[in-house]
C-alpha cells in the first residue's frame, strides 16, 4: 500500500486518515486569500474568519511580495511552511 514493506511502517494510531496526490506547481490565483498567521482564511467582516476554512501555498501568496509566486523554487518552501502552520492549528483547535 504504501511501497513499502510492512517491517518498516509503524502504526500512526486511529483515523480516520486522508490523502492527496499532490504535485508542486510555481502558480497560484490572483486576489490571494487573506489569512492569519495560523492560515485560516480571514472573513468579510473586520477581524472575523471563515470558520474550519484554511488556506496554504500559493494560494496565501498576498502574505508574501507580490512577485513571490514567480520564484519557483522558493514557492515549494512557502507551501510547505504554510502547511505545516495550518496543520499545527488544525491539530490544536479543530481536530
């Protein structure tokens, strides 16, 4: 299941569990969301957020320069920075 042989797998506990097949790209949308530091995507009103909604990558890159996207390589380690942020909330405070 995983590729691997099973002597080298060690059990992560009870799921449920989630997976995507993801690949990096160097491109995200225009009118990035707005995020806090912990990237849940801000609401319309003044100091509100969308309540369970995250948003990480590319997708946040207004936290960043505004031709940040273009850098490619460095776009592969904010993904993974604001991943990793997302989730340390989500693990914290939703799950």
């Amino acid at each position: 299941m995983f590729f691997k042989d099973a002597k080298y797998l060690v059990p992560y506990g009870d799921g449920p569990y989630y997976a995507v097949r993801m690949a990096p790209t160097p491109f995200g949308t225009c009118g990035d969301l707005a995020v806090t530091p912990a990237m849940a995507v801000k609401g319309t009103e003044p100091g509100t957020t969308v309540p369970g909604l995250y948003a990480v990558g590319t997708e946040t890159v207004g936290t960043m320069h505004n031709d940040y996207y273009w850098a490619l390589g460095q776009t592969v380690g904010w993904a993974h920075t604001s991943g990793v942020l997302a989730a340390e909330e989500i693990a914290a405070n939703v799950l």
